[in-house]
C-alpha cells in the first residue's frame, strides 16, 4: 500500500511555525515511505479564506523545499460534500436542529449547573412535525448535526498509541451552519476517502474530533486512514505561542534573513529523540525520520536555537551555493570575502556589513593610548600581503613592543575593522591591502 498525506492549510492566515511543523512531518514521512503529498486547501470558508494567503502559503511551502505531488481546493468540490451530507440525511445520521446560539449556550450553562457535562442534548431529535413547522415558519433555518454512536471510538495512533473517545461524552458535530456552508468537519472526512489518503497526521488538538471523524468515515465508506496527532509546539518558557505566531510566520522568519533549511532542521528535531542540530538538507532529514523518535512531551520552538541552526549553516555553505544572494546584496567579486567572515555571520545578509569594512573608506579607530603602537604597526607593515602576514607582523610587533595578548591585537582589530570581534585577521588584513591598512592604523581615512 503506497502512502499518501495530506497538509490541509485553510487560506485565512498566513503559515507559522505550528503549522509548517505539521506540513514538515507529513512530508518527512510520506517522502521516507515513497508515497504521495497532497496539498489541500481548506477554503470553505468563503468569506475568510483569501487567495492572497493561498498564494503566501505556497509561497511559503515552496521556500522551505516542501513540494507537493497533487493539489487541490475544498472550494471546487461543494457537490462531493452536498452528496455526502445528502446520503448521511438519508441515513438518518445528519439531523436539523433549530437552536439559536444564545438557546444553546443557556443549555450549557444550565448543564454546568447542574453538574452535568455540557454535550448538545439532542432536542433537535424530540421536534414534532409540527414544532418544526412554527419554527421554519418563524424564519429559523436548520443548521446540521452528525449523530454520533454514543460508544467508544478506538484508533491506535501512530504517536500516541491507542486512543479511545467516549462518543457519549461529546456533542455531536455541526457540519452544516444555518447558512447552508460546510464546517471543516465533514469536507475533511469526504477528501480525506477520495484521495484514499492513508496517514493523517496533524495536532494533537485534533484528537477529540478524530473520534467524531472517524464515525463519519465508517458512515461514509469502508476506507479510515491511520491517524497520527503529534504534540504541539511551545515556547521555550513551555508556554503556548497562539499570542506569538504572527512574528513567528514564514514571512517574517524569511525577512529576518533565516535560512529555510535551518527552519527545518530546528522543526523537525524538536519533540523528539535527535539532537538539535543543522542538518545539510531536507533528504537528509528525511533519511532521519522515524515517528518513533517523536515523544509525547511538548515540542519547544526556541528561537535562540534557531538562529544558532542558521549561523551553523551558513559557516558550512559554499561561496557557490550562495553566490547569487550575496551578489543581490550588492557584494561583488565576495568569494575571497565570504570564506572569510562564514564562520562569523548569523544571516547571510551580515556581509554586507563586512564588505563595507574591508571596501569601503573608513578612518582607522585608535583609542589615544593606542595611537603610538598603531604608528608603529603602519610603518613596520610590508607592502606587499600574503597570508603569512599577519602572523610574522604581529610577532615582531610583539618584540618590538613589548605588547601581548588583548593588548597586542585588539588594537589592531579595532584601527582595521573598527570592530572588537571578526574573522581572523591574517585573512582581513590581505583584503584591506597595505595602502588601506596603512592609513586606517594612523587613524587616517583609508
Ligand atoms: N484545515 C484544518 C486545520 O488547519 C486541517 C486539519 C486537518 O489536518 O485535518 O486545522
């Protein structure tokens, strides 16, 4: 049996870091197991759903390398739903109910009051004919409710093990609203049969409603995929990032200047039973991925993590697999340049910063005390640069001196670069070249 998956994004918002750890398992395992990746649009929601965020969304997907084999929106299949609701109706499986929202939440609370677990009661079930009657003659429109079984939905879950919903314990579902449109539920359920998919794998959040779903699933056909709920991610505090997930977007981390790769390195460690560390591609985190390795603990989604993932990457990144990006930062001929200051960036973008250190005119920055020793230091520097340079210099400096250590060098760093900390200098010296040199350490523009 070939695997298929499904990533199931609805288009009123833009992709965040929870959603993109949904999207990256799904992939990681269907690519593990050679099967098939379906991207579906969960735009039945006409009214919130844009295709501006539809577009962002695969946008998104597309940066991070995750590559879909079919796709397809919810919007363009409302008959395959209206047959589906249509049969269940026949079946006596989706009723009408005429309740108000203030009507049921008034139920509720008298519920709660009573001590009583605040499921729907069914009145929609004990109506007469006639009391359905008064009250479409009032104008009220039904909205549709699955009756659920009332017994125990069992699955064995591929993370969390064998899962078991008391059906009784929970109202049965709305899957049409008084206007006639479909909630996620039932849509869902009929794509989830159609595209035979074989593994749904999505929050832990959705556990509740995959008992209910799975009741729709028998009632609909003979075909009820896998289920795998992982835990959701946290902060590093271990609190919840709802408040956070718009500056934790795919569009803001790509602004910030993250690497895609360090996005899924990070996200498709954390919960589980690897290091977190950068990986050198997507194949190979897929070769890594096992749902036995993901635990039951919360994943946490730590941004410091992140960016030490990014800095790793970038350190191990070829000048000729980033050549076009630096050159769209305005650094030519940064060959030289990049494999010098990689160790020392954390986004790609922080060589700018050092092109204009070492190419741009910039007076020398000498504390008073220092001014003598840099003096020195000019006129004993050679004209002509290798990369042996720096070391031999420093040395005689040293002798000559009588300086050492943080004395010796960091005042050479700061008349050359105007900054305490950098790549190694033997390398920034050879770019600056002896003229440029020269005239910064006598605190001259150069
Ligand atoms: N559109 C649903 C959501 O974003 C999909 C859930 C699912 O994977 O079934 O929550």
């Amino acid at each position: 049996m070939s695997v298929i998956v499904r990533f199931a994004p609805s288009p009123t918002g833009k992709l965040h870091v929870g959603n993109v750890r949904t999207a990256l398992l799904n992939y990681l395992f269907v690519r593990e197991q050679g099967g098939s990746f379906i991207l579906r649009i969960d735009d039945t929601d006409l009214e919130r759903s844009t295709n501006a965020y539809e577009d962002g969304i695969k946008t998104d997907l597309e940066w991070l390398g995750i590559n879909w084999d079919a796709t397809f929106n919810q919007s363009h299949r409302f008959k395959l739903y209206e047959d589906a609701a249509n049969k269940l109706k026949a079946e006596g499986l989706l009723y009408p109910c005429y309740e108000t929202s203030e009507e049921l939440d008034r139920q509720r609370k008298l519920q709660r009051v009573q001590g009583k677990p605040p499921v729907y009661n069914r009145g929609a079930l004990e109506l007469t004919a006639d009391a359905v009657k008064s009250l479409e003659d009032e104008g009220r429109k039904p909205h549709w409710r699955f009756k659920l079984s009332g017994k125990s939905v069992t699955w064995l879950d591929v993370v969390r093990g064998e899962q078991t919903i008391d059906t009784s314990s929970i109202s049965d579902p709305v899957l049409i609203r008084a206007d006639g449109s479909f909630l996620y539920t039932l849509p869902s359920v009929v794509d989830d049969i159609d595209a035979r998919i074989t593994h749904v794998i999505r929050g832990e959040d959705h556990v509740t409603n995959s008992g209910a779903q799975i009741e729709i699933f028998k009632a609909l056909s003979d075909h009820v995929p896998n289920f795998a709920h992982t835990p959701l991610l946290v902060g590093s505090d271990g609190k919840g990032l709802s408040k956070r997930l718009g500056s934790l977007s795919m569009d803001q981390l790509r602004e910030q200047g993250f690497e895609p790769l360090a996005v899924t390195s990070l996200l498709s460690k954390i919960g589980t039973s690897d290091p977190i560390e950068a990986r050198p591609s997507l194949s190979v985190l897929v070769s890594e991925f096992s749902f036995s390795k993901i635990g039951r603990a919360p994943a946490r989604f730590d941004e410091n993590e992140l960016s030490l993932i990014n800095a790793r990457l970038l350190h191990d990144t070829d000048f000729a697999d980033v050549k076009d990006r630096i050159e769209a930062l305005g650094v030519t001929d940064g060959e030289a340049l990049w494999n010098l200051v990689r160790s020392n960036v954390e986004k790609l973008s922080d060589i700018a910063g050092w092109s204009t250190v070492i190419n741009a005119p910039m007076p020398g920055q000498i504390a008073n005390e220092d001014a003598e020793f840099c003096q020195i230091a000019a006129e004993c520097l050679p004209n002509t640069l290798t990369a042996d340079t720096w070391s031999i210099w420093t040395k005689s400096l040293k002798e000559s001196t009588g300086r050492k250590g943080k004395t010796l060098f960091l005042p050479l760093r700061l008349a050359l670069t105007g900054r305490s900390q950098g790549p190694q200098m033997g390398g920034v010296l050879v770019l600056l070249g002896a003229e440029r040199a020269k005239a910064r350490l006598m605190g001259q523009t150069g």
